[in-house]
C-alpha cells in the first residue's frame, strides 16, 4: 500500500495507473476504522483493479464543534487496517489541502428538499460540507467507481445528487453496500467507541425499534407505530432527533402508508452526547 498526502502527485499517480491498469475503486472515510469501513474496501476490490482509500476528518460537515473536537482518531491502527484489507493506495490529506482557499466562502450545492429533512434539517450546513469534501475528493481521484454505506441512508442520496451535479453521472459509478451490525444488532460506527459502557448496551435499542417498524408496519397511518418505536428508545433514556418512515426514494415523509411504495425507517438519536443514527429499508 501506498499513501499519499499530496493532492497533485495523488492525481497524477491514478491518471497513469488508470491507463496502465484500468479501473479504480474509491472509499472515502474519516477514518477510526471498523469491519463496516473494510467491508466497502472489500466490495471495491472485487470490481476494481486499483483500490483508493482516504482517511479525512472532515470539519466543514459538522455543525456541532464539540463532535468535531470529539470524533475519534487512530491512524496507525487505520492504516494497518487498510494495508490488512487489500487497499492498494491511502490517500490522507491535510486541511490545507482539501480546502487550499480556506473553508469559508466555499461553493453551495442545490441539494433542494434533501437539505431540508431529516440529518439536513437536524444538522444545518451537515451535507453542504459532505458536498465539499466529497467533490474535491472526486475531482482528485475520480475514479470509476465509488463505494459508500447505506448507513448514511441520505448521505447516500445527497452524493448520488452531488455526482449528478457535477456532470460525472455517467462517468463515476455509486455503489451502495450494506450496513454491517454489531451482533446485538447496533449498525458499526466509528462513534460507537465514545458511548459508555451502560450506554453501548442501550444502543441497540434504536436498531431494535428500527425493527420493530420494519416487522410491523401495516398500511395506513405511520404515526402509532413510529410512537411505539420513540417510546422504546426513551424507555432506555435516548434524547430523540427523530423516528421517521420516509419514501425510500426520495425521502419525502410518509404519514398515511398505502403498503405497496417502497419506505425506509430512519432514527438519529443521543446517548449523552454521542448522536447515533440507522435506517432499515422496508421492502413490500
Ligand atoms: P465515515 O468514516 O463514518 O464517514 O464512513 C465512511 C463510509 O463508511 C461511509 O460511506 C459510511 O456510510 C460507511 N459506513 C459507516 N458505517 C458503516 C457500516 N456499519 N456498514 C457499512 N458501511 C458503513
């Protein structure tokens, strides 16, 4: 495995290797790797000849300074885990790097109504800096195909919206893997080493609730059992952001089901101050 830290020389290196060799696999991450992480470099190395993989804490997508402050850092341990799964080249760059011009005055993004639910309207400016780093790591590495988690369910959306925003619709592939679990059910997260020992056996109880929508949802009004579901997470003490079914396709809110449209259960909520959030596709 290589890594770099230069934009440039990071660029100039893939220009020459997709020619040589052909295609190259993206998975971008902040790093504090986990199996989750690693499943992503695994999916990218069945279809790729070159795996590319960053580690980039990123400031300009959290809202909240404090989890920035917080966010867990382990990058000896990370790039052992990237060499160990396979990553042919680890691209870590500085701030500096990713934003040369500063990180105020940046480019804004038309992400219209998926700014507005949900993660966008619980953290304010939160996909604006996801846009940012994800098009600057676009434009250096560009590569054929890229690799993300349907944990980020609307991140999801948002990067496919970001590509189509860019023009490279038809030039960088997103593939969308599976959310991995721990085997009490909690989706792995890199902030799931900051909750605390009584707390990380509460966490399951948002996948647990998630679940319950999933097995008993039944058409007509969602708000009963979305209730039943708030009510299991504020039994185990969880501050909520929120328990929603949307339209798994484009995220617009479901008050009334009519059982056939294809939905998705989404919840963020805290355990003192460590935000978690998951999602499970309800599929008809
Ligand atoms: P992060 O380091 O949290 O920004 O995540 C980097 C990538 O890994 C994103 O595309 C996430 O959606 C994905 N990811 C995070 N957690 C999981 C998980 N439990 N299973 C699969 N992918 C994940």
């Amino acid at each position: 495995m290589i890594i770099y830290k230069k934009p440039e020389d990071l660029h100039n290196l893939l220009e020459k290797k997709k020619k040589e060799k052909g295609e190259i696999g993206f998975v971008p991450t902040m790093g504090a790797l986990h199996a989750g992480h690693l499943s992503l470099v695994d999916a990218a190395k069945k279809q790729n000849k070159i795996v590319v993989c960053s580690i980039f804490v990123n400031p300009t997508q959290f809202n909240d300074p404090e989890d920035f402050k917080k966010y867990p850092v382990t990058l000896e341990k990370d790039i052992l885990m990237f060499e160990g799964a396979g990553c042919d080249v680890l691209f870590i760059p500085s701030v500096e790097d990713i934003y040369p011009n500063g990180i105020n005055d940046l480019a804004h993004y038309d992400l219209g109504f998926l700014e507005t639910v949900l993660e966008g309207k619980f953290r304010p400016g939160h996909f604006q800096g996801v846009c940012m780093v994800m098009g600057r790591l676009l434009e250096i590495i560009f590569p054929n195909n890229l690799y993300i988690g349907q944990k980020d369910y609307q991140q999801c959306m948002v990067i496919k919206k970001l590509v189509e925003l860019m023009g490279l619709k038809n030039k960088i592939k997103v593939n969308i893997c599976p959310t991995l679990r721990e085997e009490d059910g909690l989706a792995m997260s890199s902030r799931n080493t900051r909750l605390l020992p009584q707390d990380r056996i509460k966490a399951a109880t948002i996948s647990k609730a998630l679940r319950y929508i999933k097995e008993n949802l039944k058409a007509g009004e969602t708000n009963k059992i979305k209730n039943e579901a708030k009510e299991m997470l504020l039994q185990k003490g969880f501050l909520i952001d929120y328990v929603e079914i949307a339209n798994a396709d484009t995220l617009g809110l479901i008050e009334n089901w009519d059982g056939k449209k294809k939905v998705v259960a989404l919840a963020a909520a805290f355990l003192n101050d460590v935000r978690l959030i998951d999602n499970m596709v309800i599929n008809t």
